[in-house]
C-alpha cells in the first residue's frame, strides 16, 4: 500500500494525522483528496461563510486550494500563517460542500489536518482546557461543571457579567455560554437522571452514550432518549465518557484516538461487543461511524473500530412515526446542521418520520437554508456565527415554522437563543423530545 500520509504538511508528526480519508471514492491522502478538486465552483453557493463574505479565502475551493499550495510548498506558511489561520477556522466543518461537490471532496477534513499542522486553536485556552479535562479528569471535571451552573443559578455569572469582568480577555465565551445555556435544571428531572446512572441493568441489551449536553445540561433530552429506548431495551449508561470527538475537532488526534481505544475496548466488555451503542448528538455518530480512519496505520485497531462502528446507532432508529403524539397542526422542519455531513441516515430517518406525522405541514429545508453552526463556532467567531444563525432564523420565519426539530442538543440551545430574540413564534428542540 502506498503512504497516504501528507509529508508536506507536517514532516515531523506523521502520528498527529490522519494516514487515510475515508471518501465516497475509497481511500486517499489528504493530497489526493485535494488534488481531486477541480475548482469547478459547484460549491460555493453552499458555503455559508462564502455566501456571507464573498471572498474566496472564506470558500471550499479558497480552502482547499490553500491547503493544496501548502502541500506543495509553494506558500510559505511562516508569511502566511494568518490567512490560512483565518480560512481554516472560520469553516464550520458542515460538509455542506461535500454535498454539494461531485467528487465529494471533503473540504473539511482538510481543514482540520491543516489545523493540526499549524497547532491551530481557535477555542479561548480557558475554554479549551475545561473540555480537554473531560477526557484526563473527567470527575473533576464533572464538579467543576456542577459548580458553574450553580454559580450561574445563584446569580454570580450575572453579577460578574454587569460589573464588565466577563469582557476580560480569553473570558468572553462566558457570556455566550450564559447565553445559550437552559435555566438549571428541575429536581426531579436531576433525580430520574442520576437514578439512571446509578442503577445499571445486569444484563444490559444496549449502551448509551450521552453527548456532553444531555448530561450536564439538558437531562430532559437524556430522559427523553431514554424513555424512547425503553420500549425495546434495557440501556447500560455510560457516563461521563468522551467519544474522541472534541480531540478529534480542537486537540490532538493521538488523544482523540485514546479516548476512541478506551471506547472501543468498553463496548467490547460488554457481551462481546455485540450490542448497539446509542447517542443522541448527531456530530458524535458521525464521527463514530468514521472511527476506523482514525487508525489507518494500525490494522489490529482499525478492525477492531470497524467492528465497533458497526454497532454505532443514533435515536431516529429508536422512534417512529406511529408514537409521536404531538399536534400535527404545527408547521415543523428539520434543521440539517451538523459537523461534516448534512445527508445520510440519522437526517432521512428523521425527515421521514416528521413527514409522515407531520404531512403538508412539514416544511422541507431548501437547499441553500442554512443551519446552525455545530459546537465551538459561535463561541469564538461571535459575528459570522451569529450572522449564519440570523440566516437560519429568517428561513425560519419566512416558512413561518413554530418547531424547528435538530439532532444535536447543542444546536437546538444555540438556535433557541436567536429565536427567543428575533422570532419568538418559534422554538427549537431536539428531535428525541418530539413527545414534549
Ligand atoms: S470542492 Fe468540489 S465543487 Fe468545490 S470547487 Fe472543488 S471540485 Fe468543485
Ligand atoms: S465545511 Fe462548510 S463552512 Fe467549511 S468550506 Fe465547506 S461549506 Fe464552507
């Protein structure tokens, strides 16, 4: 097998990046893969950072020919490190080009192995350093996540918000989280949650792995999730476990792929690895279902992951049209936001469902609507990600929708946040809690 590995991009690291990209197409170097772009333009009408700013460095075909020319050295990074910092994070990773591209290049795979080059970190460091504890600390971590919103509760955020000290330096993704973030949450719903955790099935017939909102913030999508699944099966809670996918995106790949082996080897204690494991964030299976990328260079593990991968199921398997009890009357759709991929099963399954349920009333999403950027964006590029959002809400009220249905609990809080201010006949929600 040739080396897919990019030297160009970082001679040094080869185990900081991917050695292969999955494509529709097989295997390919990062290289090949940006090689195979044609510059034909197709995509750039589905870009939303292009549509905003109409430049070409904010454009898959700027992104990938940048990354092309830094492959190929004929740009120089040390005078050019800003213009390509700039291009490379302000792509939301949507995958809205890959599904508008013929070839199916995956413009933001790239961008995150440039990232990873250039040791690029586009999260406030505070911010970065509490998300990574979840991984190396994750008890702590838990405490000191508990103690935030119990501070928040108190009125301390507040406090610290009108006396500027939020504004400080590297602080300023406080107000955004205060922003975005749900009221703390109801007793009995923190109870039934811990219930939950703390009492596993003894022969358990599925895991499930809440994303970081249902745990921490939104325990009612978690007890939705849960209430959904216990028609057919009794879940084994994983708690408080990272799937790799914040390494994956901000860190470092090598940890991204320890939190994956950790995963992996605790799917595979329980009855052999034969039993689905479910999540409720759309980002997380998608980056799960992908996992065997990730271990290229390492074919005992890479088996391992595609077993793994298999098993890997989102909430739309778990619901069907015939148990939704909300009213029909309602005008809904479906936000498509997520990170590399807006296509494919969870969204079909969920398009399917809500039409059939749902019928004339269902709006369909245009092509070119645009969906909430997917975790991180909006905590650091403040305006473009609130102009894409204002995009998403005007959508909203032009098709006058009262419930915008998405598959990542994040997305629906961010949404949520810009409908309670500029179009309050709406409200956002994730899909498990279509039954309120
Ligand atoms: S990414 Fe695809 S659609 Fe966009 S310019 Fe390249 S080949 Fe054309
Ligand atoms: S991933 Fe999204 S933001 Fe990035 S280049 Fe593609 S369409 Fe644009």
């Amino acid at each position: 097998m040739s080396d897919f590995y990019t030297p160009q991009l970082d001679p040094l690291h080869p185990t900081r990046h991917l050695k292969v990209l999955d494509t529709p197409f097989g295997p390919r170097s990062v290289y090949d893969s940006v090689s195979f772009c044609n510059r034909c333009g197709s995509c750039q009408q589905a870009c939303p950072t292009y549509l905003l700013t109409a430049q070409e460095t904010f454009s898959p075909r700027g992104r990938n020919q940048l990354v092309r020319l830094i492959a190929e050295g004929k740009l120089k990074l040390a005078n050019n490190r800003a213009l390509a910092e700039q291009a490379l994070n302000t792509c939301l990773l949507c995958g809205r080009c890959t599904q508008a591209c013929a070839g199916k290049i995956p413009t933001a795979e790239h961008m995150l192995e440039l990232r990873r080059a250039l040791r690029s970190q586009p999260l406030p460091r505070l911010l970065f350093k509490l998300l990574s504890c979840r991984t190396s600390h994750p008890h702590t971590f838990a405490r000191l996540v508990r103690t935030g919103l119990w501070l928040r509760r108190i009125g301390l955020l507040r406090a610290a918000r009108a006396c500027g000290l939020t504004h400080l330096p590297g602080l300023n993704w406080l107000n955004h989280a205060d922003d975005i973030l749900p009221a703390y949450p109801a007793r009995a719903d923190r109870d039934a949650w811990r219930e939950a955790r703390v009492n596993p099935p003894a022969d358990p017939t599925l895991l499930y792995l809440p994303s970081l909102e249902a745990e921490f913030f939104m325990p009612s999508l978690a007890l939705a999730v849960l209430t959904w699944i216990r028609q057919k099966h009794r879940p084994l809670v994983l708690a408080n476990v990272s799937s790799g996918l914040f390494a994956y995106v901000y860190g470092d790949l090598r940890q991204s792929r320890r939190q994956l082996r950790r995963l992996i080897l605790r799917h595979g204690a329980v009855q052999n690895g034969t039993l689905p494991l479910l999540t409720d964030s759309v980002d997380v299976y998608l980056f799960l279902r992908r996992a065997p990328q990730l271990f290229a260079a390492w074919p005992h593990w890479q088996k391992k992951a595609q077993q793994f991968a298999r098993h890997v199921v989102f909430v739309t398997d778990f619901l069907s049209a015939k148990a939704i009890s909300a009213d029909k009357s309602a005008r809904v759709r479906l936000d498509c936001g997520a990170l590399f991929a807006r296509e494919g099963a969870p969204f079909d399954q969920a398009r399917k469902i809500l039409k059939t349920h749902f019928k004339k009333n269902f709006v369909e999403c245009l092509y070119k609507d645009a969906d909430v950027p997917a975790f991180g964006y909006n905590f650091v590029r403040g305006n473009l990600g609130e102009k894409i959002c204002m995009s998403a809400v005007q959508s909203i009220a032009r098709t006058q929708t009262g419930t915008v249905f998405t598959l990542s609990g994040l997305s629906a809080l961010e949404l949520n946040f810009y409908l309670k201010r500029f179009y309050p006949q709406a409200q956002a929600d994730h899909f498990a809690r279509l039954n309120g």
